[in-house]
C-alpha cells in the first residue's frame, strides 16, 4: 500500500469512527500526510538504527495526538484515544502470538541450526547434521 493510499485509508476509518465534518476531514487528511511523509524521511534517516526510529516515531504520535486534539471535539477525541489503544493492544496480541510461533525469535531468525549457521551445539543432537 502507498502513502496516499494509507492516508485514504486512515482517513476513512477516522471519518466513519469518529463521524468527521469536511473540514475535520480536510485537516485530517493534511495531518496525516504531512506525517506519513515526515516518517518516511526519518526511516531513511535512521535506517538500521531501531532505537532511534522508535524513539523519533514515538515523538511523533505524540506531536499528532496533540494536533489532533486541537482538529477533533472532545468527545472525538476520547474516541480516538480509545481506538487507538485498543488497536495497540491487537497489534501487541497479534505480535506476541507471531513471536510464540517463532520460539520468540525476532524477524523470523530462527536457531542458527536451522538457518545452516556455525553454532556452539547445545544439545541440538549432533552439530554435524547442521554445517
């Protein structure tokens, strides 16, 4: 999916969930474009450096949520508050479940044994059968 589509997409959820006005709509949209190009511009920045994207990005959220506050009711905004938690809460569920598939293995790197890699044997029945 592309930035303008993630928008869109953004966009009408918020619209339907928190019933938008089309001026609400509009700054929305301006918002999250504004910030989807910003993230992009700090992944680049950071590329490979995870700490300090998530430290930028959690700045970020945080620099939206004040702007939105001032876009929404606040009524509007409660809302949003609380979608978004329960979002977060279904993305950590949804996370933690792939990390148990994995054996709690990250970015789906599984034991050096079973991606052909030399490795202190631990037990794994014989280090032969895995160079």
């Amino acid at each position: 999916m592309n930035p303008e589509e993630m928008v869109k997409k953004q966009v009408e959820q918020m619209k339907t969930e928190l019933k938008l006005n089309e001026q609400q709509e509009k700054q929305v949209k301006d918002l999250l474009t504004e910030n989807i190009k910003q993230r992009g511009e700090l992944m680049k920045k950071y590329q490979g450096q995870r700490d300090s994207v998530m430290v930028n990005m959690k700045k970020m959220e945080e620099q939206q949520n004040l702007s939105l506050k001032k876009i929404l009711t606040e009524e509007q905004y409660k809302t949003y508050l609380t979608n978004l938690e329960k979002r977060k809460q279904e993305m950590e569920k949804r996370r933690k479940e792939m990390m148990d598939k994995r054996g709690g293995q990250r970015g789906g790197h599984g034991d050096p044994a079973t991606v052909n890699e030399d490795h202190e044997c631990k037990g794994c029945g014989g280090c032969d059968k895995h160079k």
